[in-house]
C-alpha cells in the first residue's frame, strides 16, 4: 500500500474512499450526529445545524455521512495543497492517508460538528498563507485571510484567534507593513459587518446579541487510557516526523522553508483555539490536526526502514478498532 501512496497515481482516490470506509464504518453506523457545544460554536453553526435536520430532513445516519464526505474531502484538498506547493517535495497521497488514518482515533473528529465544517474554510487559509512569500498581491491575500478568519468565527468562534497567525505568517514571509496587519482586522470583521446589515434590513437585528466571544476554559477530558493510547501514538509520529524534517530542512528552497514555519506556526496556534470557550471541547484540535498532518506524512514518506512504518500502520489500525468496537 505504501508503494502506491508514494506516487501520484489519481486511482489511489478509490483506494482511499475504500480504505476510508472500512476504517470509519463504525463512525457512519453509530456517530452521534451533529454536535452542538453553546459556547463554542459560532453564531452560524446552530442554523447550519437546523437547516439540516428541518429543512433538509436528514436524519442522525445521514449527518454522519455528510461528515464522512466532509472528511474525505479535506483529506484529498490538503493532500492537493501540499503537493502543490511541493512541500513534501514529491507528489503522493501520504498526507490524505495520514489525515484519514490517524482522524479515525478519536470519535469526535468524526462527527458533524462546528470544526469539522470550519476546517474546510482552514483549507483555503493554508493556501492563502503559503501564498504569501512569493505574491505580488500581498494585500490582497492578507485581507481575504482576514476574511476567511471571519467567516470561520462564524461557524467555530474560537477560530478568530486566527488573526494570531495570520500576523505570524506575515512576519515569517514579508516585510512589515502595518497596512497589511490592519488588514488583516478588516478581513476579520467584514462578514460581520454584513450579518448585521442583513439582520437590519430583516428587522432581526436582536440576533446579533447572540454572537458568542472569547473566554478561557480549563481542559476536562474525561479519563481514559484509550484517549491516552491515541494520544500517544499521534504525537510520537509526529515528532518523528519533525525529526526526519529537521534532518531535511535546510536542503530545502526557501519558500518551502518559510512554508514548514508557517505549518508550525499553524500546529501551535490550532493548539490554543480549543481552550478559547469556557467550555473546553476536544473537537476543536480537529483545527490543529490539518498542519499536524504535514509532518505525520513527512514520517511516513521518509522512514527508512519499511517494517516500521508496517509496524506503525498495523498498530494504529489494531486501535483503531478495538476503540470502536470494544470501547
């Protein structure tokens, strides 16, 4: 399996549709549904939420398919970003694999959820982002950056302390110019400026009270070694994976370098989105997990030695369906 991934053959999609189904068929069968968190979610999600189960009449197994095509999806979009971009420096299918693979150990990725669906705007984010260093339309991206930090706030509102990286990834890929951070501001309050527009011309503009904004919460994870297990497992791959990259990284161009920073970059900020609302979510890692899985895949496509990246796929596997089906 690994030898086909490596290429960029486009009939490795059917092998992954069908290698994403076995391992997230317990997910479509049994997933929760859409999950609602209050303080968490932006002030579009519950709509999103309603038109789906109301108007669209989709029941809880099909919310759970909707999310499974959501999450093949954004596999094939990043594994389409890295590629072009070349940050793993050939094209293959590692990073879908990876982003499919390792979202399966925890139920909460895969459900239909507020970070679920914002990490289809994250995408375009990414690309936006890696754009950076070598445009001449800085300004441009800078504000539509902005603006997609807005509309994701609007669906998740912890995704506004995006604006975090979206200043880093200035700093990491151009000169300063404070018009291109203010901006960024701009870009951010753009879509609500037209939500209040839309709710005052519908006479709604009451709505608006109910924007939720930025608290803190302390984690409450509930306790449990097969949470801990799967923790463990992604974050050892992961600083392998950032070993063999260290090893790498200067043999790299510079504008792939600059994209490694801002992937990082990105890993640290996805961290602290989470502990925005009072009530902390694990959901909301989902975020974290798209750069995460840059260097997950930098793992893979770079191990020397093919029994351990065997060892490593068959033990992820064995958890992943021992939690789904004995949890």
């Amino acid at each position: 399996m690994f030898r086909w991934l490596r290429t960029g053959n486009p009939y490795n999609v059917l092998l992954l549709l069908i290698y994403a189904i076995v391992i997230k068929y317990y997910y479509l069968l049994h997933g929760a549904g859409p999950v609602m968190q209050p303080s968490a979610d932006g002030w579009l999600y519950p709509y999103v939420v309603h038109w789906l189960q109301q108007k669209a009449e989709l029941s809880r197994l099909g919310c759970n398919i909707l999310a499974f095509i959501i999450l093949f999806t954004e596999a094939l979009l990043l594994n389409s970003i890295l590629n072009r971009f070349r940050i793993l420096q050939t094209n293959n299918f590692f990073p879908a694999f990876c982003f499919l693979l390792f979202s399966s150990f925890f139920k909460e990725w895969n459900v239909f959820s507020a970070p679920l669906i914002t990490n289809l705007l994250m995408l375009t984010f990414l690309y936006q982002s890696f754009q950076l260093y070598s445009t001449q339309q800085s300004r441009s991206r800078t504000f539509s950056m902005g603006f997609i930090t807005g509309l994701a706030s609007l669906l998740y509102m912890p995704a506004v302390g995006l604006l975090l990286l979206i200043w880093i990834a200035l700093l990491l890929s151009r000169p300063f110019h404070l018009a291109e951070w203010i901006l960024a501001v701009a870009g951010i309050i753009c879509p609500y400026y037209f939500l209040f527009i839309v709710l005052f011309l519908a006479g709604q503009l009451p709505l608006a009270l109910q924007l939720s904004y930025p608290k803190f919460g302390y984690p409450h994870l509930e306790t449990s070694y097969w949470l801990l297990g799967g923790m463990i497992l992604l974050i050892w791959w992961f600083l392998y994976g950032s070993l063999r990259l260290q090893k790498d990284y200067m043999k790299m161009l510079i504008h792939i370098r600059k994209c490694w920073q801002i992937l990082l970059a990105f890993v640290c900020v996805g961290l602290i989105l989470p502990f925005l609302p009072d009530d902390f979510s694990f959901s909301g890692w989902q975020i974290a997990f798209i750069p995460i899985t840059a260097f997950l895949s930098f793992g893979f496509l770079h191990i020397r030695r093919s029994w351990i990246a065997t060892l490593v796929h068959v033990s992820a596997l064995a958890y992943i369906f021992l939690f789904q089906w004995v949890y």
